[in-house]
C-alpha cells in the first residue's frame, strides 16, 4: 500500500426507514455485505455479513440490527474495516434487502428510507432509493481493491426483484 494513497481504510454504512402504519406488518430492511475473491470477483461471494452472521474475521460487523424501523438514528449500522481485510478479497459490495414474510413489499412502499455510506466524519454517498422504488432489493455500493492495496468506493443503485435469499446469490454480478 502506498504511504502517500491509503484509499478508504474503515467505512460505515447506515439504513433507515419509518415504521410501517400501525395496521400493517412491519417493514423489515437489512444492510447485506458480500465479499469476493481475487480470482472471483462476481457471482458466488466469499461470503456473506448479514443480520445472523458476522464476517470470519470480524472485520466487517452489522452492529444495529431493527427488524420495524422504529426508535431514533439508523435501524441499522455495518461497519467495514477494509484495511483488515484478507488480501485475498479484492471486492465487497453491500446491499439493501427488504423482508417478504408479509406479501411484496418495495422500497417505495417503505416511507423515508435512507441509506448513507461514510468514512469517518466525510459522506461518501446518500441515498433515498427513490430510483429503484419499484424493487425489493438494490445494491447500494461497491468497495474494490487495486493492485497497491488502496481501496475505492463506487456508488450503486442497482434494484432487484427478489427475497433476501436469492439477493444474496446476484447482488454482486457483473454489470451488463
């Protein structure tokens, strides 16, 4: 890694939304990270940080985890420290997927959600989902590594119509 161009060291990825009316089912959301190889970078992930798991070596923690969006501040915090990733993982892409328990639910029957993705105090992105509103999963953002060990950030706003399950096995395919 240079000594000059650390890139992003530790990222924070923050979710909130408004609860659902109180004569409806909750709204469940949740942050997902899906990490990836050197020699995969798209596809399957390494693996996978969401509301039950934790990355192997802690790296990359989901620290708040709201199952209806209520109460104060974000319903849910990730946390990635991508300079203590493995060297081996080269591309993490984190998402938004919207729980389906209760029949189809899209971002924009959810009110106020807003995503944001900051290193230390400086925003990198903000996002209300409003251009994927007609989906029930988007990638959000995309953390790569390049050859000197500096890691960037790249903004998504990319919807899919899908459970949390099968997000999990496509949020990180190869742009068309």
């Amino acid at each position: 890694m240079s000594p000059f161009n650390k890139g992003i060291e530790t990222v924070e990825v923050t979710l909130r939304w408004d609860p659902s009316p109180a004569d409806a089912p909750p709204h469940d959301l949740d942050l997902i990270a899906a990490t990836y190889e050197e020699r995969a970078p798209h596809g399957v992930p390494a693996y996978l940080v969401h509301f039950d798991s934790r990355s192997p070596d802690g790296t990359i923690t989901l620290t708040r985890n709201s199952a209806t969006g209520q109460g104060f501040g974000s319903d849910e915090v990730l946390t990635l420290e991508l300079d203590r990733l493995a060297d081996s993982l080269t591309r993490v892409v984190v998402g938004v997927a919207i729980q389906q328990r209760h029949g189809r639910l899209t971002f924009g029957d959810v009110a106020r959600t807003v995503v944001e993705v900051k290193e230390g105090h400086t925003a990198l992105a903000r996002d209300e989902l409003g251009s994927v509103a007609s989906s029930t999963a988007a990638s959000i953002a995309e953390f790569t590594r390049d050859s000197s060990g500096n890691w960037a950030f790249r903004k998504l706003s990319r919807g899919f119509d899908t459970d949390p399950d099968g997000f999990a096995a496509v949020m990180g395919n190869a742009l068309p």
